[in-house]
C-alpha cells in the first residue's frame, strides 16, 4: 500500500487538477530490442 499523502494527493487522479507528467519515446530495434 501506498501512504495517504502519495495516493490521495500525489497520484490520485482528481478530476479538474493539474499534475505533472512526463512523456518518454524510445525506439526499439525489432530483431535484437535494444534502445536505438
């Protein structure tokens, strides 16, 4: 279980309320799946 303040502040997913993010695109080679 996560604490009180991470699951009902941090990460919960209120409606109407700004949080941060970040986004990450990688590339994978099909035949050996490394990060190109």
């Amino acid at each position: 279980m996560l604490p009180e303040k991470i699951s009902n502040d941090l990460c919960s997913l209120n409606p109407k309320e700004m949080k941060a993010t970040l986004s990450i695109f990688m590339e994978i080679d099909a035949q050996t799946s490394k990060v190109l």
